[in-house]
C-alpha cells in the first residue's frame, strides 16, 4: 500500500490541493460452483473483521503482465486445487471511492472440480466449505460473511435482476 497524494480538478473546474489516497494493488474475487452445483467458499481467520468469517477464493494480482482472468485461475488452483469449465467476468470495481483503494475484478467459476490439493501459502489456516446455494444464503444471513467484497460477490451470482444488468452494461 502507498499514500498518493493529488492536485484534483472537479468536474465544475474548482480544484482541490493536497488530496491524499490510499494506493493498493488490485485484486481477484472468484465465486466457484462445483460441477453439482454446491459452492466452495473457505472458512478462515481475517484481521480487517477480527474474526473467522466465511470467504471465496481471491487474491491480488501480484505477478507482473498476468491478466484478471490468469489470477484468477491461479487462485483458484492455489487456495482450493480447483480448475473451472467456464469463467464469467462480472467486472471490476473501485474499492473506498474518494480514498483511492484497490480495483476488485469479480469473477463467477461454474463446473469447478478439484485437481491438487490446495497449495496457498497463505498465513491463516483455511477450512473450505461446500454449501448450497441456500446454506451460504443463510450463513449470510448469521453474519459469517464479513467482508463487503464477498457479499457483493454473493448478491450479484444469486440475484438474477442483478446478473442480467450487469450482463447489458457488460455488453
């Protein structure tokens, strides 16, 4: 992470002196559903929230000239040893709006099937999870999913109002 700081010039011409951000690498946010439908999210300990809290596969895009797309891949293969018959791009998004933040490329992975075992090399101890659709809705609804990102994820996969404008502005 690095603090920018910028002269910005608004939209109606004023312009604002010593405007500090936040700047953090860009990242990948891959729901993945199992080829019978089930969805493997993690279980695992994140500081921002301070507790163990329900996750998807992600990670930042660290590896110089890899496309979203290849990091996801990569991540996926990393954290869960999974590879997906099909990958839907749901976009990119500006995390902490005026404070700069990070980009978070969203991703849906259909017909996933283990073939490693899990090799992230994170930190935090990690427990994935399969769950229906209903079970992570519920899980949700207790408040296991704890980051913004993830439920974001989650609301535009199993909102199909959602999907189809996002599939037009996409489109």
């Amino acid at each position: 992470m690095r603090v920018g700081v910028d002269t910005v010039e608004l939209p109606d011409g004023r312009v604002v002196e010593n405007f500090y951000q936040l700047r953090q690498p860009a990242f990948v946010c891959i729901f993945p559903e199992m080829e019978d439908g089930r969805i493997l999210a993690m279980r695992q300990y994140r500081h921002g929230p301070k507790r163990v809290c329900l996750t998807f596969p992600g990670g930042h895009m660290d590896k110089p000239g890899e496309s979203a797309l290849e990091t996801a891949k990569r991540e996926l293969m990393e954290e869960t040893g999974c590879v997906a018959e099909r990958w839907t791009d749901l976009g990119a998004y500006t995390m902490y709006a005026n404070a700069g933040g990070a980009t978070s490329h969203m991703f849906h992975a259909t017909g996933c099937r283990r073939v490693a075992e899990p090799d992230s090399g994170d930190l935090e101890e990690t427990r994935i999870e399969l769950l229906t659709k209903p079970e992570l809705l519920a899980a949700a609804g207790r408040g296991e999913i704890a980051l913004m990102t993830q439920i974001t994820l989650l609301a535009m996969v199993t909102s199909p109002e959602l999907m189809a404008a996002i599939g037009k502005a996409a489109g």
